[in-house]
C-alpha cells in the first residue's frame, strides 16, 4: 500500500514540476505591462484616448479616437501594430503586447 502512495505522490510531484517550468499553469504566470504612446499634430486635431496608458497589460485592446478639427480631416494611423487593414480605421481598436508608439495623421480638409 505504501508503494502504491509513493508512486501517485511521485506522479503529481513530476506533473507539478513539468507545469510550473513549461508554463501550462498561468496563474503562476508573471503579468507583463507595456506602454502606448500616441502622437498627433495637436493644431488639426485630438486623439481621444483610455486612461493609463503607460501601464497596459499585455494582451489589452484599446480603442482610440481621432478627432478633426473644423477644416482637417483624419487622414490614416501610423507606427507599430498599424497595418494597411486598420491604418484607416476610426476608432482604432489595437491590442498591446509590447511598447508601442503610433501616431494619427490630420490633413486639411482641401487635401481629401
């Protein structure tokens, strides 16, 4: 009987340790943070943004909103995670997995 114990005592003892250092339990799993940083020319236009985007958790989608001034349209985004299927999206939903630096490009409304 003892045998018996010692062997399912050293099975999940293994199963544990594979678990913990191939990290099949995410709860063990260290939470990863990074930053955004928008840029825009702030005489055309604003970009609306969520709060606390110096501290985004890896994984998190963010909406970001464009917004032209009387007399300049949103033209396009550009930087990291802007790809030509969301460039001329507005809002822009993004999702955060490393820092990233985008920028909203205004142009003035006669450039259309």
């Amino acid at each position: 009987m003892t045998n018996k114990f010692r062997r399912a005592g050293s099975i999940i003892i293994l199963l544990l340790v594979v678990s913990l250092t191939t990290g099949c339990l995410g709860i063990f799993k260290k939470k990863e943070f990074f930053s955004l940083e928008v840029t825009w020319n702030k005489e055309f236009g604003n970009v609306v943004l969520p709060d606390n985007i110096d501290k985004i958790e890896s994984g998190t989608v963010l909406e970001i909103k464009a917004e032209p001034k009387e007399g300049y349209a949103f033209k396009e985004w550009k930087g990291d995670g802007i790809t030509d299927k969301n460039k001329l999206n507005n809002p822009l939903e993004i999702k955060v997995n490393k820092n990233m630096k985008i920028e909203a490009i205004f142009v003035s409304e006669d450039e259309i």
